[in-house]
C-alpha cells in the first residue's frame, strides 16, 4: 500500500473480519450500538498508530468499508464510538483500541496497563468512572491474512464413534521435554507433526488427539504478577488466531501441517474450545474486544441492573449465545477452524453455559445446539461437552442433545472410588461400565456419548491418583487452597514417591485396573497424555499456571522401565479393545435373554452367582463380575467378563456357567501376564485387581 486514502469505499457488510481480494481490503465489524466505527492503521511494529478511517456504512448492524491496494500483513484494530452508560450496559470507549473479533492472526501481545480498562482505575466511581488514556501501545493488533495451504491430498480420518479413543494433550507440555524433536521445535504447532510422536500415538493405538485451547488467550494479569502463567489457555480473545506462542518461527502453517501429517497417520484432531466466556473479565475488567465493540450485546448482563456481568463461568463474563450474531461469530469460528485447519471436533469446555437461554437456564434445545446438529460441516464432526458450570442449574450431564458426547465426570469418580474400597460403589460403578445408559440413553444416544475418562487436565494424573492424598499446589502461590479438595485419590499407606515395594506395587495394581475400567467399559474412552508411562504432576492437581516440569511430559519416564511396561499395557488394553466388538459394543445392553442362561449383559459375585437385589444393596460387597455376551453366526455365543476384585484380600472367583473355551486377555496384578487358555473354573484374583476374559462357546 503506497498511500493511504483520505476515506474508505463503502465495501461489503459480508464477510465479518478482514478479507483481501487480491485488490484491497474488505473490513466488516458487527455493532448494534455504536454510533461510528473507525478503522486504525498501523506501521509494521505496531508501535505507531499511521491512519484513522472512519468505516463508512452500517448494514444490518454491521459496520463495513473498503481500503483499496492493502495487502495481507496490516497492522489494525476498531476504535468504537457510542454511549459510555454501565447502567444500562454500554461501555463505548474510543480511547481504547479494539481487536477484530474475526481476526485470523494477531500480532504482539497484552501488555498489562491500567489503560487497557474503560474505566479509571482506583477511581472513587469505579467503573462508573471514564478513562480518555489511549490504549494501543498495550494491545495487540489484529493482521490482515490470506493463508495459501496445500490440502489435496487431505483425508479425515472419520473414525466411528465406537472406535474413537481419545488422548488430551497440551500442545507445549506434549513436546517440551521430548529429545528427538529439535530444540526450536519443542513446544510448538510443529512439533505435532515430528515422526516419533506420530509413532507414539500410532503404537498405542489412538485415534483423536484433543488438544487443550489453541485459540489466541491473554495471560492473566494476577498470574504474571506473581511470575506465573496461563498455561492451560482457558482465556480466549481470538476465536479465529492460533495462538502465537505455539508458532515455530512465526509459522502460521505449522499447525495445518499437522493436522495433515496426524490425518495421514489415521489420528483425529479435536480443539478444546472457549466459547462461555472472553478474556475480558467483569465489569471492572478490561476492555479489549467484544466489550468496547458492543457490550450489551456479547455478554450477558443481569436484568435488574445491566451494569454487571452474569457470571455463570466463574471468570467474570458469560457470552450471550441467545443474541443471533454472538452465535453466528461462535459458528463462523467452529467452521473456519473445520474448513481451513481441517479440524475434526471439539470439546466445549463449560457446555452447559452455551445451552444457557434467554432466562438463563440450561435447554438442550437451545440455539446454539441446533445451529451445530443441522449445519452441513459441523454436524458431522465429533462434539463433545463439558456439561456443567456453576450457574444455577449448571450441572447438566446426560442433558444434551443427540450428536453430542459429553465428559463422564461420574464414571471417573465411581472409578476411583470402587478401586480405592469404598462401600456402597458397586452399583454405580456398574452403571457406568455399562455405558451409563441411566444418563445417555434416550433420543436414540449411543454408548459413545459417555466420553469416560479417569484422569484429565483438570486435576491429578492417574499417577497421582495412587499417590497423593492430598493437594500439593504450593508453587501455584495460593497458599494451597485451590483445586480440589477431595480427589478421590488414595496413596496406600505413603504420601508421594516412596521406595516400598510393597505399596508401589500396590500403586502400580491399581493404575492398571483403572485403564482396563476405561478401555473395558462402553463409551468413548479419553486417556490424559503421559499417563500411558507414569506421568506425575507432584501432586499438583490445578497445574493451570504451571509452564514448566510439572506440567510438562517427561519423556525420559516413558523410557524407563517401569514407562514401558505401563504402554505396553496400555497397547495391549488398546489392541483387545479394537479386537473384540464386545469390549465398544455400539448399543445399550439391558440384561435381555439372548439363549437360555445367557443375557446380552448380565453381573454377578466372585461366587459366579447373579447379583440379587440385597447383593446391590450390600455396601460392602467390593466384587463383581461383568459379561457381556452375543450370539454367533455359527450358533454359539462369544462373551468378555470382567473380574474385579476391589477389596483388600485376594479372592477365588468362581466362573459363571455356562462353561466354556476361555482365553485370559489381561490381568492388572502383573503387566508381564501374557493372554493364555483358562480350563479352570476358578480363578484367583488378587487385591484390586481386574482380570479380562474372552470366551465362546455353543448353545446348549
């Protein structure tokens, strides 16, 4: 651009954000309130503010111009103009250097300064108050784009639900500590793509990736005040940018690259996604993006006195998906990231805020539920929730609509508790090896939408499951109050690592019982990276500001020992689960009579009897036996029964009848156990351990 014009061309109202035509610049900002939208320009530092154009057109709320011979790589941002009125919900500020919502790439970062706020600071009037201090030296600014990427060749993967298994990673923390990655690579979008990673995730058997938010974020002011970070990135501001700090060399394409190479290799990408809340905090937070554009429409505000933020996140802010183009930017965003980044799914963290209505209760027949299941692109893509906030009503598991999975959190803790020996778990442990289909099964829902899980980012590793009692999240600077306070967790008679063969066997025993319960019940199962090899967070259970070796994968623990006997039984647990249909049987199963003594389902005691009522009542009663059964081609039946012994003492399990040819696949008191022929009808299984058997046979 060699001169820059007096006044912009009207341009277009369609599409929203910046698009380059190969002539010029279109420029598109939704604002319903508004009285002017300018256009600011800057030199390539972004240090220095060089134009301000006024957008010369408001169609259907949308703010638009044109700047003919702008290239790709201009620096800008919206200043917006309008009522500065809290108490009724406008916070216009044209002090205050706006980012574009649609923005696919933004440059430089926050710089933590009072200006950012619309408000003066410390004022006697609060936010009531008005701030005229420019704030553009501490804003990023929003990048003009047009991303060129090779994707011919490009094939999902489209792995059927019943097949999926899913492996939740941090893009940084996934590759941080891994040596044969290029020391410049580590940490970033590229080092996805790297061959030993890939082989990793091939050997163990995964299909779908979940990488934690990628979407830009803003590092929290608290946090770096107290030399912390937003590790996690639970923070958006750019729905539509990568975040920067993954990039390789400021690469934009390393992350399409792998996505392509992952899909190359049959593995699934799903993002974690933000869209309950904005990086902008309450009222008395910054004003960044969405609040200075038209704040009375993004979020929602309480009905007595617009002036506050609902808060039904606990971040602040909540996002208005009730208000047609909040949703559309959320749906434009979930299909950019599908067609240009050939993204697979996502995972909406804080689902039930998204479900949220104009009277602010959960409704699975809310707008943004039926703008995704009847979408051509997203539709089809894998949609997975985090059903719960903690607004009124927020706990909303088993209450989405079809085409939805969603995160288990009662599988995880029934898991916990039946390994860990607490009375009175076995019926609902049942219950969710079966698929929890008390929760899922209605509108035609599969077993899939149990998303089940034992360990996650939100919490302790499995490792620390088994040796953490308590929190140990000291270095987070919160004097050790935050995360949870109960984990569910046991550490079998030491607190942390210890050198007694005897409990870390114990430790071990258990660990492997909880992936056989992930990978043996129906659902989807999700594992937590790095705990296919024995990862530890040193008891750190809300490691969410920790960019360092508590939070990093440790590689060289996958090489030891004791990692790798743990993923070679992870792959063992893996391979059974794609080879036996029985294991990820794609229907509820309800106990029907598929031959005579046999059900598709059916539970029984170490005894081999059936379960009666007073059995499911007895609080004490820490074993159980699990078959599920189907009839053959050839006449017979094949059936997988599960053994698991949750009690402190060793047991004989006698096997229910019928008898028949049985095979031992896998048996957690010892990962050396290889599969071999049972002609035994009775089994010794030991303390907490859960053993895997297949069998067939004819009908008699």
């Amino acid at each position: 651009m060699t001169r820059l014009p007096e006044r912009l061309e009207s341009g277009s109202p369609y599409p929203l954000g910046s698009t380059f035509n190969g002539l010029g610049v279109n420029f598109a900002v939704f604002s319903a309130h508004a009285e002017r939208m300018e256009l600011c320009l800057f030199d390539e530092t972004g240090r220095h503010e060089i134009a301000r154009l006024d957008l010369p057109e408001w169609t259907d709320e949308i703010w638009h111009g044109y700047l003919p011979d702008a290239r790709p790589g201009l620096l800008y941002g919206f200043r917006a103009n309008g009522p500065y009125a809290p108490e009724e919900g406008h916070r216009f500020n044209p002090n205050k250097l706006l980012l574009d919502p649609y923005t696919r790439r933004t440059f430089g970062r926050v710089r933590w300064h009072d200006a950012l706020h619309g408000y003066r600071v410390n004022s006697p009037r609060a936010d009531l108050s008005f701030d005229r201090r420019d704030s553009a030296t501490y804003m990023p600014k929003s990048v003009v784009v047009s991303h060129a990427f090779d994707w011919d060749a490009d094939r999902r993967p489209n792995t059927p639900w019943s097949e999926t298994i899913i492996y939740e990673a941090h893009v940084k923390g996934l590759t941080q500590l891994m040596e044969s990655v290029p020391a410049a690579e580590r940490g970033t979008y590229r080092a996805l793509s790297h061959p030993d990673l890939i082989a990793h995730l091939q050997r163990l058997g995964i299909t779908a990736i979940e990488l934690m938010p990628v979407h830009g974020f803003v590092q929290d002011r608290f946090l770096q005040e107290k030399d912390l970070v937003n590790y996690w990135g639970y923070n958006s501001l750019a729905f539509f940018a990568p975040e920067t700090r993954y990039m390789h060399n400021n690469h934009a394409n390393d992350l399409r690259l792998a996505v392509r190479r992952l899909h190359a290799a049959g593995i699934e990408v799903i993002l974690d996604v933000v869209y309950n809340h904005t990086a902008e905090g309450s009222e008395l937070g910054q004003t960044m993006c969405f609040r200075g554009l038209d704040n009375a429409t993004y979020y929602r505000l309480q009905k007595d006195n617009p002036r506050y933020c609902v808060n039904d996140t606990g971040t602040g802010n909540t996002f208005n998906l009730d208000q047609p183009r909040v949703l559309q930017m959320v749906t434009d965003s979930l299909r950019y990231w599908a067609e240009d980044y050939h993204i697979d799914g996502f995972r909406f963290d804080l689902g039930s805020t998204l479900g949220r209505t104009g009277d602010g209760g959960f409704d699975p027949g809310a707008s943004f539920f039926d703008v995704l299941r009847q979408d051509p692109i997203l539709g089809r893509l894998k949609l997975i929730s985090e059903p719960w906030d903690i607004g009124p009503g927020g706990y909303q598991l088993g209450n989405h609509p079809p085409g939805f999975a969603e995160w288990n959190d009662k599988f995880r803790d029934s898991t916990r508790r039946f390994w860990r020996g607490d009375a009175g778990v076995r019926p609902e442990f049942a219950a969710r090896l079966s698929g929890s289909g008390d929760l899922f099964d209605r509108r035609a829902r599969r077993p899939w939408a149990s998303v089940n899980y034992v360990a996650s980012h939100d919490g302790q590793t499995l490792t620390d499951i088994t040796r953490y009692e308590q929190r140990h999240n000291e270095a987070n600077g919160e004097d050790n109050r935050d995360g949870h306070g109960d984990n569910l967790s046991c550490n079998w008679g030491a607190e942390g690592p210890t050198k007694d063969a005897e409990i870390n066997s114990v430790r071990e025993r258990v660990r492997r019982s909880m992936l056989i319960t992930v990978l043996a019940a129906l659902g989807t199962p999700m594992l937590l990276a790095g705990d296919e090899f024995g990862r530890t967070q040193q008891g750190n259970n809300n490691a969410y500001c920790q960019d360092n070796e508590i939070s990093w994968v440790d590689w060289a623990q996958a090489a030891s020992k004791e990692g790798e006997s743990l993923s070679a039984f992870v792959r063992r647990l893996i391979l059974i689960r794609k080879h036996y249909p029985l294991v990820r049987s794609n229907a509820y199963l309800y106990g029907e009579e598929i031959a005579p003594g046999i059900r598709n389902i059916d539970w029984f005691d170490e005894r081999g009897e059936p379960l009666s009522d007073d059995d499911w009542h007895n609080a004490e009663g820490k074993a159980l036996v699990m078959r599920r059964a189907r009839l053959t081609e050839d006449g017979g039946f094949e059936a997988i029964t599960m053994l698991m012994n949750g009690s402190q003492a060793s047991l004989d399990f006698d096997l229910p009848a019928p008898h028949a040819y049985r095979r031992l696949l896998v048996d957690s008191s010892d990962a050396t156990i290889g599969e071999r022929d049972v002609t035994e009808k009775t089994i010794a299984v030991q303390d907490r351990t859960a053993i895997l058997l297949y069998a067939r046979g004819s009908i008699e």
